[in-house]
C-alpha cells in the first residue's frame, strides 16, 4: 500500500471494533472507531475518512440510518456494511440502499481488507 | 358455509329451560353436521362443562337459578377458549349488550331463524379456529425474533475469536510454529461449522414462520370480506 488509508469503523461490539482495528493497523491503515451512527458522523465532522465500515444492528443510529447519512453528506465515500443476521435479505435491503460492499459475520479480517483495498483503488 | 357433509365435527352445548327452543336448536344443529349436546339449566351445563369439553355454548339468557350470564361468567372461568352465543327475547336486549363486554361473542334473538343461527354458529367456530392459529402465529414469530437475535448474538462473538486468530496467525512470533499454525486452522474451521448450524437454524426458524404467516394470511381475508383472493 502505498500510502496511508483513514478507515472508519462503527461497531456496538467494542472487542469486534478493536480486533478490527488491530487487523488492519497491521497493514498499515490508520483507524478510527465509533460506537454508533451518531458517534461517527460527529467523528467524521473533524476527519478525513476514506472508508466506512460499519454493522447494520446498532443502538441509537444504525449503519442503514448512517449510510444514508453518509450517502447524502459524502457523496462518493465508500460504505461496507456488516451485519451477523439473515444474511440474504440483509444484503438485499443494504445494496439497494447503497451499500458499497456487505458481509456477513463471521467474516474473515483478510477479506474485510481486501474488499477495502479495493473500494480505494476503485476512486483512484 | 358449503355443504354439511364438510363440517367436522365440532362440539356444542345448548342450555335452555324451555323444551322446544332446546328439541328445535338441536335439531337444526344435527342436521347439519354439528355434535349437539343439551341440557335444561346453567347448573346442569356447568356439571357437564366441567367433564366434556365444547367449542361453542348456546345459552338462554333467564332462565329459573343460575341465568345466562352467571353461566357465562363460569365459562370463561372454567375453558376460556369455549365461544358462548346468548339466546335472548327483545326484553333483555341491554342485557344482551353488558353480556358482550362479559365476554359473550354473539347474541341470537327469539325466535331466531335457522339461516341466521347457522350463520352466527358457523361464525363463532370460524373465530375460535382464527384464534387458534393466531396463537400459534405469536409463538412462531416470538421464536423467530429469538432466532434472529441469537444469531447475531453467536455471529458478532465468533467474530471476534475469527479475527484474532487470523491476528495470530500472523503475528511474527508465532508465522513459523507449525503447532500454532495448525490449532488456529482447526478453531478457524470450527467456527465456520457453528455458522452452518447457525444458518441451518435461521432456515428452519424462516421455514415455520411461513408456514403460519401464510394460514394467517389466508384467515384473515377470509374473515375480513368473505372472499378469497
């Protein structure tokens, strides 16, 4: 990688933010994290993020609220949405809603930066 | 209804102090199908309430001791899923309409013709089999929510376990012990075997939902505009 990403993580479950977070600080992607869809949007007032990846099931605002969110005040900015239920209808409703990639738990770290490398090179 | 032939067999009571009301009510009732037991007071209805079970009471309202409505207030009491229809004169109207709030589900006017007590009757039977299912219904769709939320529940863990493993399996320390290496593959593999029972579950779960969701369905416009689409 050539230089260094910013990636958002927004994740209720704090062990799964933080074990994300250390997966992808190894390779060298420098990240944030937020609890909630509010939590993100006031973080990402103050940072320049390149991408989101953020759970659907969340208290206070969930990740389809922030995606829209996101979708409207960040045009462009690339969204990855996970989720641990019903993966097929999940998947449905988060790709029509914009979602630029989605997967389901548990899914490995490897892909998760695979699927973000991509989605960056993608604007490039 | 269509023909009588298709009614099962459903059980009724029918409680009235007056001999031709009960032989006439009977009679009708019979002929179409129906199990029809009856008696000539409330005290000899709640003794044989207490042995056998029915899906519909057909009561008189006044009659000598125990009235109508005590009788409906040991009904519920005793099998609350039991439906009781009133039979009443112009006279108790009103207290026809408090017996409604008691929990009566219809009231049937003397003399009352025999299209409108088959109607009324086959109606009453109709609303105890909705209930059923809708019961039913809540216990699917209440296991179902379960489902979902286990799932994510178990997911979001396995997860994190996945994740860290592929942690250690890079770590340095740890990239060359071919020991290390094969216990993380064993735990990566078994986690992918919890999923599976996972999704298998979330299909089952799915599966039964539908089923009921669909009879409901079907009920309801049944009930609602007596057509189906």
């Amino acid at each position: 990688m050539s230089k260094a990403r910013n990636v958002l993580v927004v994740e209720d479950e704090q062990e799964l933010t933080e074990t994300m977070a250390e997966f992808l600080r190894m390779f060298g992607y420098k990240v944030y994290t937020a609890g909630n869809g509010y939590e993100a949007l006031d973080l990402m007032k103050t940072t320049d993020i390149q991408v989101v990846v953020s759970d659907i099931q969340m208290r206070g605002m969930d990740g389809l609220t922030l995606m829209g969110e996101i979708k409207s005040r960040y045009p462009g900015l690339p969204v990855i949405l996970i989720t641990g239920v019903s993966p097929k209808e999940a998947k449905q409703i988060a790709l029509e809603k914009g979602a630029d990639a989605f997967m389901t738990k548990p899914f490995h770290m490897k892909k998760l930066k695979h699927v973000i490398e991509s989605l960056c090179t993608k604007d490039e | 209804m269509n023909g009588d032939q298709t009614v099962d067999r459903k059980r009724i009571l029918i409680v009235d102090d007056e001999e031709i009301v009960r032989y006439s009510l009977v009679n009708i009732l019979r002929s179409h199908g129906y199990e029809v037991v009856d008696v000539a007071s409330a005290e000899a209805g709640l003794k044989i309430l207490y042995e056998q079970e029915f899906h519909l009471v057909l009561t008189d309202l006044v009659m000598e001791g125990m009235d109508g409505l005590e009788l409906l207030e040991n009904v519920k009491v005793l099998s609350p899923r039991t439906m009781v229809i009133l039979i009443t004169g112009y006279g108790s109207l009103k207290t026809a309409v408090t017996a409604l709030r008691l929990g009566v589900y219809d009231y049937l006017i003397k003399p009352c013709d025999e299209d409108e007590l088959l109607l009324r009757v086959r109606r009453a039977l109709e609303m105890l089999h909705y209930g059923e299912e809708q019961q039913r219904l809540q216990d699917v769709s209440a296991i179902a929510k379960t489902a979902v939320t286990l799932s994510d529940q178990i997911n979001t863990p396995l997860n994190i376990i996945l994740g860290n493993i592929e942690i250690l399996q890079l770590s340095p320390l740890l990239e060359h012990n071919e020991n290390v290496q094969k216990s993380l593959k064993t735990m990566e593999n078994q986690i992918f075997k919890i999923r599976e029972v996972m999704e298998k579950l979330a299909k089952l779960t799915k599966a039964e939902t539908k089923k009921y969701a669909s009879l409901s369905d079907y009920e309801m416009i049944d009930l609602s505009s007596g057509k189906i689409e």
